[in-house]
C-alpha cells in the first residue's frame, strides 16, 4: 500500500515532466526541419575548403587589421582574436568568445571588409533547447530535470513492484497484453 502511495504522488510531477520533455523535442526536431539542419553527428559529410596558411607577414598585417577593427568597435570588449582558415575566404574575427550570438566582428582577411553571416535561427529554437535540456531555470531547472529523472526510477520500479505483486495474487496466469 505504501509502494502505491508514493507510485501516486510521483506520477503527476513526473507526467508533467515527460509531457514538457516530448513538447519541447517534438518542437525542435519540426524546427531543424525547418531549418533544414541535421542532428548533431549527422551533417552531410562534404568536405569544408580549407585555405592555405598564409605567410608570417600575411598573418601579422591580418592580426593588425582586425585588431585596428576593434578598437574602434565600441563596447565590443575583445578577449579573442582568431585567423580562420575553413571556408571559402580567410577571415578575421574579433570578439567576446562567448556563445553564439555574442558581439563580434568578422573581416575579409584579403578585402578587410566586414562580413555578415547568415542570421543564427530563431531564438524560439535555443529557448526550446534550454527548455528541454533544463537549463531555461538555471541551477533550479537542472536540479528539477535530475529529481524528475529519479522519480521516473521510482515510478518505474514501484510500478513494476506493484504488478509483480497483483500477477502474483491473481489464480490464473496473467497475459502480458491485458
């Protein structure tokens, strides 16, 4: 009777914690195929240009032209410099370092003109991310995701106690299926 209690008290938390993880995956899996990305490891394996490595004087006139770049990019707050090779140009980036989105500025190594990319996808995508993934609420929602996460142990484990219990009371054999 005890088992059944706890089975009871746990199921509710733990339902709404299965149905917010399907929503929110079912969501970002419609907006990859929106946006027509792979999951992660299964990229078309095309091979990406890579540039040659420019000689120490190319590459000391780049690092000085991004970091002129910067300093007159106000508010920037540049803790990274980087000289990429892949891709179809070399390109200098200055930036913050952080996650995507952060303030940045990218050169043509060759032109020295700014280079926009694409726009990152909505942010609708990275809050479904955070959503699933738990980490919308900080520490809280992790901690939240981790004690969901047991108590669908529990709920598995006393629910398989409670039909071991009712098939073992039963006079003839139970059918899986019923």
């Amino acid at each position: 009777m005890l088992m059944r209690r706890w089975h009871r008290w746990l199921a509710l938390p733990a339902g709404v914690f299965l149905f917010l993880v399907a929503l929110t995956g079912v969501l970002l899996h419609l907006d990859m195929m929106r946006l027509g990305q792979h999951p992660p490891g299964h990229e078309p394996s095309r091979p990406v240009p890579v540039q040659p490595m420019p000689s120490d004087a190319e590459l000391g006139r780049m690092i000085t032209r991004i970091a002129d770049a910067a300093r007159h990019q106000p508010g920037l707050g540049t803790r990274n410099l980087q000289v990429d090779l892949s891709g179809d140009r070399i390109t200098l980036v200055a930036g913050t370092g952080g996650p995507p989105g952060s303030p940045q500025i990218k050169l043509d190594a060759r032109t020295g003109r700014v280079v926009i990319d694409p726009p990152r996808p909505a942010d609708f995508h990275y809050i479904l991310q955070d959503l699933h993934a738990g980490y919308f609420f900080g520490w809280t929602g992790r901690i939240l995701s981790v004690l969901c996460g047991l108590s669908l142990i529990v709920l598995s484990v006393t629910g398989l106690q409670m039909w071991w219990d009712m098939r073992r009371r039963r006079r003839k054999p139970a059918l899986f299926w019923k």
